[in-house]
C-alpha cells in the first residue's frame, strides 16, 4: 500500500483520454513515470503482484479493448535529447516530432520524416516507424533496454533484427528507455519539414480522432490504394468510418466502440482479400482485454 501511493498508482483510469483514437475502457491500475528508476520499480511492483503491463507514451498508434486494461498501464513520460555534436540520445518517452524538430534547428538531417508524425521514440524504435523514404533505423546507432529481469542493456544497431515496420523489440518483454542517433550536417531542413508538414495535413485527416495508419503496405503496393480500389472510403461499422481523405486511417466519427473499429478492420480485410487477393496485416497495435489473448 506504502509503495502504491509513493507511487501515485491509481484505478479505474479511462484510456481514452490517453490515446489519439480516444477508444478503449479503463486500466485496472495505472502510473505515469518520469524517470527510469520509477519505471523499473513499476514494473518490479507489476511483477511482485502478478500483473499484466503496457507501457503507453503517446498512444497515436493503439486501441485498446472496450473493456479497458486488465492490469497495470504505465505511462511513460520520461523525456530527454541528448545532443553530442551530430550524435543524439533521447529518451523512448519523448515526440518523435519534438526529436526532428530540435534537430532541424541544429540543420541536422536524417530524421526529417518524424516531424509530422504523433508518437514518440521509443514508439517509433519499437515500430521502425518511416516516412518519405525514410525509416527510423537509417540512422540509429544504439538502443538502452531494460529486459524483463530489470537489467539494462545496449543494443547496437548491427545486433537488432529490424524490417518494414518490424523491430525484435515486438518480440521481447522488456521497456526500450533510450535511442542514439548519428544525423548528417545539411542546410535547408526546416524549410523541408515544413514541407512535409504541409503535405500531412492535405493527404491526412489530422484534424480527426484516429491512430494513425491502420494497415502496413504490402509489398510493390500501397493499403491506401486497396481500400479506395475496392470503394470503402467512408464506409463505417457503427462510429468507426474508412476516412474519405486517406483510405488506410480510420476515424473515431461518432464516439466509435474498440469493437467497431476491430469489426471495420475484419472488414476491410475480407473485402481486400476478396477483390484483390491481396491480405492485409495491421500496423496499429490492438491491446486485449487481459494483454495476452
């Protein structure tokens, strides 16, 4: 009891107001952390008591079930950059934007595709999140881990399996703290953000409640291309719809169940598979109930 309220361990805490889909039901218990001891210790406390967890930073790549989170969330707002002439660590807590646009100011090039992207580093590692011919594994040169016996690691880039939206940290139970980064000297990159920024908002429905792209592509192809092909733009299942501006997001229209979108997803899908003989595979983490079903 002492630990849980040094702590700050709260119940019964909504998830929605935590994600940029604005879907899912409550965590069990929830804690925000700020600096990686109180991470660890949060997840030693999860393990003591045999709790599920889900380390949630800024939520623009998740749905979580209707019925919430049957475990422990932790809210890792642990933030930093680091900058070492062109190398730079920063901390999996931070924006991935804020990370490209502090290096631009420095006319430091490499990570340009992030500023106009919603989540954060260790989201962006984890995922191998890219853009624009760009991926975040170009020019990563390390990352720090903490595996699930609570010790801290370095992985180099070289020792890392990593593809297409992939990384072997999907595969592993521990908590990405931290990334390195070697960026290039260039001049102009700011005025190229901008750009990229600019090109977001007329291709994208940033101004809505979704996660993100919901489908990776599929290779020589593009899921956005599938979609509109098979003439699904605005086709919704309950307050969940296929955005008319670009058919590979889904938007929270009308107060949208995690099932409306799971169901719309199962849709798109079949509809694909069907017409195209193309399968889809989602990119978006779907998070159960109990975190392992």
């Amino acid at each position: 009891m002492d630990f849980i309220k040094a702590m700050n361990i709260q119940n019964n805490i909504s998830l929605k107001e935590f994600t940029t889909f604005r879907i899912g039901g409550n965590a069990k218990y929830f804690v925000k952390v700020t600096n990686i001891e109180d991470l660890k210790n949060a997840l030693i406390y999860a393990k003591k008591n045999n709790l599920k967890t889900f380390i949630l930073a800024k939520g623009s790549n998740v749905v979580f079930d209707d019925r919430g989170f049957d475990g422990l969330v932790i809210l890792n707002k642990i933030d930093f950059i680091n900058f070492h002439e062109n190398e730079i660590e920063t901390a999996s807590g931070t924006s991935v934007a804020k990370f490209a646009i502090e290096c631009s100011k420095r006319n430091l090039s490499g990570f340009e595709f992030a500023a106009p992207l919603p989540g954060s580093v260790g989201g962006a590692v984890y995922m191998n999140a890219g853009a624009n011919n760009q991926q975040t594994f170009d020019t990563l040169i390390n990352v720090t881990y903490l595996n699930e016996n609570f010790e801290i690691i370095n992985f180099k880039k070289e020792d890392i399996n990593f593809g297409y939206r992939y990384s072997i940290f999907q595969e592993m139970k521990g908590v990405i703290l931290s990334a390195k980064f070697k960026l290039e000297y260039k001049e102009n990159i700011i005025d190229h953000q901008r750009d990229l920024i600019k090109k977001r908002t007329l291709t994208q429905p940033i101004n809505t409640r979704n996660c993100g792209c919901i489908f990776k592509n599929p290779e020589n192809n593009f899921a956005a291309k599938l979609i509109d092909e098979c003439d699904l733009k605005g086709f919704k299942i309950g307050g969940a719809k296929i955005s008319e501006k670009h058919a590979n997001f889904i938007v929270n229209e009308n107060n949208a169940k995690a099932s409306d979108v799971l169901n719309l997803i199962k849709h798109v899908k079949n509809i694909v598979y069907k017409k195209k003989n193309i399968r889809l595979h989602e990119e978006v983490r779907l998070i159960p109930y109990r975190g392992n079903e």
